[in-house]
C-alpha cells in the first residue's frame, strides 16, 4: 500500500470511529477557546456552526416568549426567564449526556 491509500485508510477509520470523533472534537473545541481567549476569532466551520445555533436557540427562545405573553397576559416573560430556560436546558443535556455514557 503507498502513502496516499495509507493516509486514506487511516482517514477513513478515523471517520468511522466515534470514540476518535469525539477526542478530535474535544481537541478542537479546546483549540478553538484558547484561540478565544487570546482575542482571535478562527476562521473555523465550528465558529460559524456555533453562530447559526444560537441564533436558532435565540429564534426559539423569542417564540417560546410570544407563546407565554400570549397564553399568560397576566404575566409577562423576561431575560431571566430565558436564561433560565437555557439553564435548565443544559442541565437536561447534560443528564442525557451522562445517562447515554452509562449505558
């Protein structure tokens, strides 16, 4: 085999398994926080993924407060009521994280 059907290989084995997806996104997403940190945004697919989810949470959230002004005229829904909605989100997240490495 040469070097080129090597690398291949070794590229399409690494594709297939999930327990090296998962280190090599963990050693990206710590790049990218250093990188963060320093003051330099990278020109990276997962900045841009992370832009276009949050404004898709931000969409969400903004429907989710129309649907309780409205159902609730009494009330009225603030920031903190959405952030803790995002909170109570992460820890849900979190709980299924954990419960599917249990099992």
């Amino acid at each position: 085999m040469d070097d080129i059907a090597e690398t291949q290989a070794a590229l399409r084995e690494t594709l297939t398994n999930e327990k090296q997806r998962l280190v090599n996104a963990g050693l990206l997403r710590e790049f990218l926080r250093k990188q963060l940190e320093a003051g330099i945004v990278p020109d990276h697919y997962r900045i841009d993924f992370l832009h276009r989810g949050s404004l898709a949470v931000i969409e969400a959230l903004g429907a989710v407060a129309d649907k309780f002004d409205h159902d609730y005229p009494m009330d009225k829904i603030t920031a903190i009521d959405l952030i803790d909605i995002l909170n109570t989100t992460k820890a849900k997240i979190m709980a299924r994280t954990q419960a599917a490495q249990d099992e």
